[in-house]
C-alpha cells in the first residue's frame, strides 16, 4: 500500500462465461502468381528482368504464407517482431516472460497452478481443508463414474473442489438458469447438450420451499424437498451431476482434437471460445500450456484482445483445476502440510505470504537494520536513472515519514536486489510491449521497504496499512500506483502482472490507489539477467 492515504478507485465485476461459438473459418491458402510468356514475338530484356523478379516475389509470398505445409504460426509466417526502439533492457525482460512452453511445458504447468491457487484456499467455505474434506466424501462416486466413463478421477475431483467445493446445493447466482449444484452446470447446457432433466419453474418452487423450511428448522421436511428437487432438476442429484460433467468433456474431447487438457479448459470458457481464442493465437489445436504461454500483447493482439474479453477465470480455469487437484492430494497425504499453506494463503489478500512465510523471513526492525543491509547489499537502493529509462518513476512522497526516525527519504526508497529485478522487468517490458506508441508508458512506485518502526507509524494513520507482518518490512514488495496515463499503460501492465503470476514469481493484489506485489526469492535468480544488463548487479 503506497505510503500516504490513497484515493479510491473503481473496479469492476467480471462476468462467469460458459460453452458458446462456433468452429474457426479455416484460414485460406497463400496464392501464387504467375510471370507472362512471351509469344512468338521476343520479349525485351527489361521484361525478362520483371519476369524474373515477379517469380521470386511469388516464391517469397508463397513460402511466408504456407510455411511448407505447417499449421504453426511461426510457419505460417513470421513473428511480429519487436520495434527497433525497444532498449537492450526490455528484450531481456520480454526473453524471461516469453517462456518456451515447448521445452518447458511441465515446469510451466506447475508454475501456473501455484501462481493462481490462492482463491481455493482464501475464497472457499472454511478454507481449504474444510472443503477437501466436503470433496473427499464425494470420491467413491467419483471413481464409479470415471470408471464407468474413462475419466481421470483426480480430474473430476479437481474440477468438483474448483466448482462448487463439495456443496452440492450451491448456486453461482441467486438464479437457477445459471450454474448449479456440485460440478456448476447452466440450466440451458444440461437440458441442450447433455440431455439433463432440468424443470426450472418447479425446482425455483422447491428451493423456495427448502429455504423457508430450513429457516423453521424443519430439517426432515427440507431433506424430502431436496430429494424431491434432484428427481426434477439433476443438477442437484451429484451421480447425475458427475456423469453430465464426463459427458461433456468426451463431447468437448471429440470437438478438440482429442486433448484432455483443452476438454478441462473449455468447461468454464466454452468450446467455441476457446477454438476462437487457438485460431487467434494461430497454432491450430494444439496443448494449452503453449497456447496460453502464446498469448502475447504484440505478437498475438488478436489473441491478447479475444482473452481480454474473457474473465480471468476463464483463462487461468485449467491452471486452478490443477490447483485442486494438488490440495486433493495432500489432505490425502499430508494433511498438516495443507493445514500449514491453508494458514498462509489465508493470512493476507493474496500469497505473499507463502512466499515469504514470516516464520522464517528476515524482516528489517528498525533504521539502523535497514542502513546496514544497504551497505552489505541485502537491499538496492532504487536507481532512478535505470528507472525513468523505463518507463518508472518514484513517487515524491515515498518515504514522507522517514523525518519522524529522523532519517532521509532515500533510506525506505529500496528493494532486495530480486525485487528490484522484478521491478525493472515490470517497467521495461510494458515499455517494450508499448513499443512506438504515445503516450509513452509510465509506472509511479509509491512505495518499497519499510522497516517495522515505520510501518507501526504508517499503520497509526493509514487505514489501508495492514497490522500483520508487512511484506514491506521483508523488502520484497512494493505498491504501483493505479493511475496510469492514456493508452495501453494498464492493459500491458495487466498482460505483465498475470505472466508473472502465471510463472509463480510474483503475488499480487488490487488496492483502492494501487497494486500491491510481492515477488519470489526465486526471482533473485531467474530475473538476473535483467538486472545485470540495467547495470545495477554489483
């Protein structure tokens, strides 16, 4: 949280998107020209020449646009390629963030599905050990149905902790059209594409009834109404829940090429999205790691602007799916582990926390702490030039209450040297990504280190202040203040955050004036690179 009161600023909700569209127009093929032959006439010899070049130019047409036959993008044609103007600094930021999803296609799935876990264990009922235990009830029907339909169970146990987290009567709205019961499947999906029984104006009737008989705390009557409403309305009934959820994945497996991972993926985005969004990203069908790792602000924009038009859930469903899975497992295994994780990823707005648990985080106590970790290089100073070459500024009030410790501004304008890394990545690659374009991009940092003198103080008079261990005290965050200027600043930022996110290096989360973000200490390493070439490594 920046270092002074913040104005507020606005958000907006983002819609729940399911199955929807219609199969990509396949690309037409490249044409080929022919030069003129000449009669029984002579042709002179500048038409010759313009013969031959005519024939090149069609063999370089041809070639950029069949690709020798490929479905690849890269084949296809070439990558747009960054502007010339794009510094040294900002190629070595996009290198790290444009990771390789063909060789790295594993890491990158794990990656993924620790960077967007958060919500399974902060935004589900009692957390997540209570809710793997909701889920693991449920297990022996799910190991009939997978077995019965060729499914994976850890799959559909994933995709059940993800949708509804063991409660087979939640809704996602208030309205029963939309997605119900244990696996969250649409009224107008069950009844149309997977041959559910769904009498919607009757079981709108019961769940009225079932409500007003739970208020009167007449549990038995209540019982026999949901019984009741499973008959007419299979969405609640969770065996015919779990065989809808298979069947769709085998209809959305037959749509997509075969592909387990795209079949999981569409369940929240919708089959004909997700084919729009693989067409955008020009690839053909081919896995989501290296479709999502695709999508990119200035090679792929069709696909950049198709993915903004769905909710972040959407894209990052198939990475949460994993997510759950990997919670499954460990209540099964090692329940304390969840237990402990549970405990961390609750603690704050986001898993800054896990991290950089406190227990074992070295924080900075007070002023003296502080000075002495920038001498011996456990915190950098924030180079202003390396900064305003891109693209980041340092807001004036950083550091308003250093007089109070009668210490110097400069003393809380630093960062440890990975999230100073971090931060010089930020900035460089939305300024690569923005390329040419006016007005130019410009992110104001409002604050960075604290130690815990300071943050007790800000706490005093800042009602955003937080009275748990500031990640502030550990030097690993900072706060991006969220008014931007005109243009593309704040979508390339978003493109910028969510990679990270994506590749677990950093936490981040909105606030009413700025974005609050932690990075990994394993950014201390794989960010080097970018901190080496701003000349700021010692």
């Amino acid at each position: 949280m920046p270092d002074r009161l913040p104005r507020p600023a606005r958000t907006r909700p983002r819609p729940r998107r399911r199955p929807a569209g219609a199969a990509p127009t396949p690309r037409p093929p490249g044409a080929r020209r022919r030069p003129r032959t000449g009669g029984v006439r002579r042709d002179p010899p500048w038409l010759v020449i313009a013969a031959i070049l005519a024939v090149l130019l069609a063999l370089v047409l041809l070639i950029s646009s069949c690709g020798g036959g490929g479905d690849d993008a890269e084949e296809r044609g070439v990558v747009p390629a960054d502007p010339g103007s794009t510094s040294p600094l900002g190629r070595a930021a996009l290198r790290i963030l444009r990771a390789d999803p063909e060789r790295q296609a594993a890491d990158l799935t794990r990656r993924a599905e620790a960077g967007f876990a958060n919500p399974l264990y902060r935004l589900v009922p009692g957390g997540a050990v209570a809710s793997a235990e909701r889920v693991a009830k449920y297990r022996p029907l799910i190991e009939q149905i997978a077995k019965a339909t060729d499914e994976d169970p850890n799959v559909l146990e994933g995709m059940v902790y993800l949708e509804s987290a063991g409660r087979p009567e939640v809704l996602a709205t208030g309205d029963l059209s939309g997605a119900a019961g244990l696996t969250q499947i649409v009224a107008g999906t069950g009844t149309q594409l997977l041959g559910m029984k769904i009498d919607l104006a009757r079981s709108k009737t019961l769940t009225g009834r079932i409500a007003r008989e739970t208020a009167r705390g007449r549990t038995k009557e209540a019982t026999r109404l949901r019984a009741a409403r499973a008959r007419i309305d299979q969405r609640f009934d969770p065996k015919k829940a779990l065989e809808a959820t298979a069947k769709y994945l085998d209809f959305a497996r037959g749509k997509l090429d075969g592909r387990d991972d795209l079949a999981v993926a569409s369940y929240h985005m919708g089959v004909g999205n997700l084919q729009n969004l693989m067409t955008a990203v020009g690839q053909g069908t081919t896995s989501y790691v290296r479709m999502y790792f695709s999508i990119d602000p200035r090679r792929t924009p069709e696909a950049m602007t198709q993915a903004l038009k769905l909710s972040d859930d959407s894209t990052s469903y198939l990475w949460r799916v994993g997510a759950a899975e990997r919670i499954m497992r460990l209540y099964r295994q090692d329940k304390a582990a969840l237990t402990t994780e549970n405990e961390r990823q609750n603690r704050k707005a986001s898993s800054e926390d896990v991290l950089h648990p406190v227990e074992t985080t070295k924080t900075f106590a007070d002023p003296s702490d502080l000075a002495d970790a920038e001498r011996t290089g456990e915190v950098e100073g924030l180079p202003r030039a390396a900064m305003r070459a891109n693209g980041l500024a340092i807001d004036p009030a950083m550091g308003e209450l250093a007089p109070r410790l009668k210490q110097s501004k400069r003393r809380y304008r630093a960062l440890r040297p990975g999230a100073l890394a971090g931060l010089l990545t930020v900035g460089a690659a939305v300024q690569a990504l923005n390329g040419d374009a006016k007005p130019a991009t410009k992110l104001v940092v409002t604050s960075s280190v604290r130690d815990k003198d300071y943050q007790a103080m800000l706490g005093a008079e800042n009602v955003q202040a937080t009275h748990a261990l500031s990640q502030h005290t550990t030097g690993w965050a900072m706060d991006i203040s969220r008014t931007y200027p005109k243009g593309d600043t704040a979508q390339l930022f978003q493109w910028t955050l969510t990679r990270l996110q994506a590749l677990d290096l950093i936490a981040w989360v909105r606030e009413p004036t700025a974005i609050h973000l932690t990075f990994s200490s394993a950014a201390t390493k794989e960010l080097a690179p970018v901190l080496r070439q701003a000349g700021v490594a010692k």
